[in-house]
C-alpha cells in the first residue's frame, strides 16, 4: 500500500479553500496567512498528482471534477477526525460535541421535541441544531453535509441515501365535530365520495394522500388544497370539507376554536414510515449514532404505553 505524504493540516486547509470560494477568506476564516493556505493546497495537489482547484485571478476558486470528488469524501473524514479527537478528550466521560439534525417541517411538532428532550437528557453534551425544510432540500442538506441525520417520511429515498426505521404514522379520516359520520369509529373511503375533500398539498405528502384515497376506489372531489397542516384542520372544522391526514394532534380544536373528528378508515391503506435519514457509506458520528439509540429506544417505549 502506498504510503500517504499529505498532513490533517493540508486537508483543513484545502476544506476551508474550497468552501470559501477563496484564498483570502479561508486564510480569515482559520486566522492563517494566505499564503500558507496556498502552499498547503499546493502540496496537497503535489502529492495527490492531480489538481483539485482552479485560479482564477480576480474570480476566486472553483474545484474541479477530482476536486470535487475528494472535497465529498475530505468532509466525511475532518468530522470523524474532529471526533476522535473529542474521544480521547472525554475519554470514560459523556459524549459532547456538535450535531446538525434535519427535520421534515410537518413531523416536527409531533416527533422532534421529544426526541430532542430524550437525547440531550441522556447526553447533555451533545449540542443539536436543527434544520427545517421539506424532502427534497432535507435530502440536499444531507449530500452537502448540513445536516447529519434528517427526521423524515420513508418515501422517495435515494440509493445514497440509507435510513433507521422509527415509527409508522397510519392515515385517518379527518371531519367536524358536526359531520354526519363523526360518531363513528371507522368509515369506509367510499362512504365520502360524493362530498369535498381538503387535501394537505405539500410535495410528496400530496400525492400519498391523495393515494391512499384513490387506493379504495374512490376519485376524491378536491375543493381546497393548503401546504398548512393547520389550515387543513380548520377547513375541515368549518365544514370546508372532510380530509385524510397521518399525524394525530392531542387536541381536537383546531386554532379557530372549532372541532374535528378522527376516524379509523377501514379499507387497507399504506402507512408512511417515519425513517432517520443519513448518507449511505458514511460513518455516522458517536453522537449521531446516539441521538438515533435514544429516538428508536423513545419511539418503542411511547408505542408499547398506548
């Protein structure tokens, strides 16, 4: 095996160089001169034998195919090299550390602050941020290096992208406290065909609601669609229509003061998997690794009081 000549301290500073765009910040941004920056890349480009960045005068830098290939790969390994030097740090002590965290926007309220309570009780050195957003910027943040694990739905994951199966969130009928079948503890799809539907109209979310209707056979009447899990419910409460949703707030009263029903539905539906998401091929951290101990020992213990 060849032997490697290149140091950590060539890699940050070829990390720094090609995410700032420039010699002259990533020198501000590590408080070193620039032109130790540029000879570490230099050398670096000189041991590898293969340019990694190009100059332009005036223009700043831009990575090249190779480049960007090592930068993806050099992310992966600085965050396990920052690691270990945390282990030996804290040996026989608590995990400490950052962790950035994606979150569906909609699973927030109802699967993230729990999860969060339970893992920073256990590990309190760990300090957790978090991003918000929808699938496909979440799946985005997780290439990128944003985040480290996303608190998503299990639909529409990509090969690289590898998941831990949490929870499942089933679907359910949706209709005000004065609707004709709200005393019932299930209805059929079918049993709401000829009466308007409002639709949770998020990418993704959308088309698997309106899935699981279409699933009974039945072609629902959309007459009002909103991104807003909320709005969805108030519509609904004010007899805008009936809806199917998948997560279960604890109160009935929607945030006009009004009421909705939830009803089983009877037919067989597709639940949605609630999944952490990470980068397949890619080491999680010990902290990564614990916030996802700590959701799935969480997520079992909450189904098993039900």
């Amino acid at each position: 095996m060849a032997e490697v000549g290149f140091t950590l301290t060539q890699l940050r500073y070829f990390a720094a160089a090609a995410e700032q765009g420039s010699m002259t910040a990533a020198s501000r941004q590590l408080m070193v001169s620039q032109s130790a920056i540029s000879t570490a890349v230099a050398q670096l480009e000189k041991e590898l034998g293969v340019q990694l960045l190009l100059r332009h005068h005036a223009r700043g830098l831009t990575l090249t195919a190779a480049g960007e290939e090592f930068y993806r790969e050099l992310r992966s390994y600085l965050v396990h090299t920052t690691e270990l030097a945390e282990v030996a740090r804290s040996a026989g002590q608590a995990l400490v550390g950052d962790l950035s965290i994606g979150c569906f926007t909609t699973l927030g309220p109802f699967e993230l602050p729990r999860l969060l309570a339970v893992c920073e009780e256990e590990h309190p050195g760990i300090r957790i941020s978090v991003v918000e957003d929808e699938h496909a910027a979440l799946k985005n943040a997780l290439r990128s290096g944003r985040c480290e694990l996303a608190l998503l739905y299990g639909y529409d994951l990509d090969d690289d992208i590898d998941h831990v199966r949490i929870g499942v969130a089933a679907p359910y009928v949706l209709v005000a406290k004065g609707h004709r079948l709200a005393r019932r503890k299930k209805v059929a799809l079918a049993e709401l065909a000829d009466e308007p539907m409002v639709l949770l109209d998020l990418p993704h979310s959308g088309p698997y609601l309106e899935r699981v209707v279409t699933s009974s056979g039945v072609r629902p009447v959309i007459r009002h669609r909103s991104a807003g899990f909320e709005t969805v419910r108030a519509m609904v409460a004010n007899g805008q229509g009936w809806s199917v949703l998948n997560q279960r707030p604890a109160s009935s009263t929607t945030y006009d003061g009004a009421e909705v029903v939830n009803l089983e539905i009877s037919d067989p539906v597709e639940p949605l998997e609630i999944v952490l998401a990470s980068m397949k091929g890619v080491r999680l951290t010990s902290r990564a690794q614990a916030f996802v101990r700590s959701s799935v020992r969480e997520v079992r213990r909450r189904a098993g009081g039900r």
